[in-house]
C-alpha cells in the first residue's frame, strides 16, 4: 500500500496535484487546496477532455465565473472542460479543498 503526504506537499503555490507523477496513473487525479484568510485569485479550471468536483472541506469558498456562489464546508461543485471559476476565500481562517478530477469519454488530451 502506498500512502501519499498530500497535505505535507502544498508548497507555495497554495496547491498539491497527486497524479500520473507520484501514482503512475493517468486515469484520474486530486488536488488539494489552501487559501490563506482573504486571498483571492485561485483559478478553477478542468480544461478539455477533463472533469473535476471541487469538494470544500474547511472554511467556506466564493466562486466567480461558470459557477457564482458560495461553497461552504461539505459542499461541492461540478465543472466540466471549459468551465471555470475563479476562488477565494472570503473568511478569516483558512479555506481548504480538495479537487478529484478525470478523463472524460473524450479521452485524455494535455
């Protein structure tokens, strides 16, 4: 059994992608998030031949964009290729959350 430190992995950039890199797979992927109290910016998007649920796990997320709301803690959205949200994190305590994501019937494309 292989255990990944995804948390322990979130390096500046605020995000940790667990895929093809660390598993070998290419059929799916997650990605675990951090924004900082107020941080806004956090771009949202699955891209082409990919889908993504974007799962809010603490604190609460305010998207922009192909999805306009507020997801809060054990809330999720679903986007699909294209579609994009822009994320931040209106609160005062961090924002944390987790994307699973695969190929759609379309294929992989990168």
């Amino acid at each position: 059994m292989q255990v990944y430190d995804v948390a322990g992995q979130v390096a500046d950039t605020g995000e940790y992608i667990l895929g093809a890199n660390a598993t070998g797979s290419h059929a799916c992927y997650l990605i675990y998030g951090v924004l900082a109290a107020g941080e806004a910016g956090r771009d949202l998007r699955p891209g082409p031949g990919h889908e993504e649920m974007v799962l809010c796990i603490r604190g609460s997320l305010r998207l922009t964009g192909s999805h306009t709301g507020t997801v809060a803690a054990g809330q999720a959205v679903h986007l699909r290729g294209v579609e994009s949200c822009l994320a931040s994190n209106p609160g005062t305590g961090e924002a944390v959350y987790v994307i699973a994501g695969g190929h759609t019937g379309d294929g992989h494309r990168h």
